[in-house]
C-alpha cells in the first residue's frame, strides 16, 4: 500500500470515486506511521463507508482510520467473520449501530454466538471467554474436500454441539463484542493467562508507536516471557531510552505482570501480501527456534525476516 508512496490507496479512491473502501487494521496502522499529511493530500470526498476485516483493530488505528481517512463522516464497519462461515457474523450496521472504536458490535441477524470458559461452561453478561457459535446459519462451511473427519474435529469437538471460532473475545455491558485474538496467542506468564492482542493495543497506544506484534519465549522462571516486535512512526530513531519508555508504558497501562522481555525494534514485520502478520515466524524467533521458520513465499518482503534475525537483542530467561 506504500508504493510508490503512503498516498496510492486514496490517489486510488480520488480517481476511480471510489466510495467503500476496505481495508486490514496491519494496512492501516503501516500507512498511519507514515503521517497524516499523505491522506490529506487527496479528497476522499467520495467515501462513504470504511471497513475493516482480518484481524482485531486497536482503538488508536481505529480513530485515524475515521478522523484522517473518513473526515470523521464515514462510519466504520469492523467486522468479524472467517472464511468458514461464509459471511459477516458480528458486524455493525452502518448509520444504525452506535460504534466502540475496536468493537465488532454485535451479531448479526440469525447468528447466535456465545462465550465459553475452557471447560465448556456458558459465561453470562459482561465476561471474556472462548468464541463459539451456538447454531447453523446461512453460508456456513459444511466440510473439507475428501476429509470430513477433520472438519469435524477442527470445528466441532473442542465443544460438543458448538462451532469453535478458535477467537478469544470480550463482551461488555452493552452485549458488544470485542475480538482478543486467536486463543493459541494467548501467553501464559507466571501462570496469569494474557492474550497478545492487549499488549500488542498498549504498545500501539503510545505516541512514538506505529505497530506491534506479541508472542510468547521460553522462561526459565516465569514459564513464558513476553517477546515484543515493535515499528516505530517514520519520524523515532528507536534507542534504549524508547524501550524503557515503553516498558514503563505498557507497566502502566496493563500492570507488572505484562511486562515485556525483551522489545525488538523493527523497521517492519512479516507479512503476507494481504497484509497479515506472519505470526509463525515471529513465535520462532521468540523461541529462538530460527534453524526452519518454514514457507516464506507468500511474504510480501522476505527481507524483513533477514532483518529481524540480524538484530535480535540477548533473550532474557532462556
């Protein structure tokens, strides 16, 4: 989305009139680290609606994404779905639903989600807990080509009787939800178990913070420590005084226990040409586990991986 400069998607919008527009919240947060002065340079005056799709959206991205990129006119569609259920399943309607900057909102017509704590129990009100879905709908994913038992297992057993999103997620007062991550990011610290996605919306809450990306490394006292990737605004020349900073930060937004490890400065993460993070690399350098990181070819720039295993700091607890 940067080339040949941060203003191609909205050169693209002015010429083409372009008025939805949807994009992944790791999109947004590379173009917002660039500066606001790249989207101001153009009109956006036919947008009328903005989405976001893939992965959890911190506020922070969120509140450019509307103010900068929609005038604060367009309202955002963030919504949740995966490509085994065939369409939206939590989403806001847009002009209708009143919206929490990182909130998927809540269901749509006919879907019936529910939150579930590890053993299976229904959680009631305002909880967190393991996103299921607790009845059909339509477009719903059937089964695998020539491997229905797997299907069945991937989606089906963890509950019995329920279909396993595999997402962690929030439901506040108001019946929102709120997206946490996937439950495999979560990192279990001293035994207080943390999804990645809350430290990763800490660490992006920061002023001098343009993305970051969590995951968990060996500790030999805590049983996983926390191993933060961290790309700074444009303008920050990162040094040991930023990742003091943002040790303290993070400190005080979350608590002691979500202390990072150890903080890697990156001038960029992996990810594949939709914009996702390759996650699976980054566990493996957190693990100090980089003798096979596996498939590259669908990075975007695989000379970011070479960046970051150049440059890992000394691993603390290992």
């Amino acid at each position: 989305p940067n080339f040949p400069d941060p203003s191609r998607f909205w050169q693209v919008v002015d010429k083409f009139k372009v008025e939805i527009f949807y994009g992944a919240p790791t999109a947004l947060r590379a173009l917002m680290r660039e500066g606001d002065e790249w989207v101001k340079k153009t009109s956006r005056k036919s947008l009328r609606l903005l989405g976001s799709v893939g992965e959890p959206i911190n506020p922070e991205a969120w509140e450019w994404y509307h103010k900068v990129v929609g005038d604060a006119r367009c309202p955002i569609v963030d919504t949740w779905w995966q490509t085994e259920t065939g369409a939206a399943m939590i989403t806001p309607l847009p002009g209708a639903t009143p919206l929490k900057p990182g909130s998927a909102s809540r269901p749509f017509f006919g879907v019936q989600p529910a939150l579930l704590d590890n053993d299976g129990v229904l959680l009631e009100g305002a909880t967190d807990g393991c996103l299921v879905i607790t009845d059909s709908w339509p477009g719903q994913m059937r089964t695998v080509w020539g491997d229905h038992e797997r299907f069945f297992q991937t989606y089906f057993s963890t509950f019995k009787g329920q279909y396993f999103t595999g997402d962690g997620c929030r439901r506040d007062d108001d019946g929102y939800y709120w997206i946490t991550g996937r439950i495999d990011d979560v990192i279990n610290v001293s035994g207080h178990r943390m999804g990645t996605a809350e430290i990763e919306s800490a660490l992006v809450a920061h002023p001098k913070v343009a993305e970051a990306a969590v995951v968990g490394m060996p500790h030999d006292i805590k049983g996983q420590g926390i191993y933060a990737f961290v790309t700074c605004n444009a303008e920050v020349e990162p040094d040991e005084e930023l990742r003091k900073e943002l040790i303290k930060w993070v400190r005080h937004e979350i608590g002691p226990i979500a202390t990072p490890d150890v903080i890697q400065f990156a001038p960029g993460l992996p990810k594949t040409r939709s914009g996702k993070i390759m996650r699976r690399i980054l566990r493996k350098i957190g693990e100090n586990d980089v003798s096979n990181l596996g498939d590259t070819s669908t990075l975007a720039d695989p000379g970011v991986v070479d960046n970051l295993l150049a440059n890992r700091p000394g691993l603390v607890g290992v």
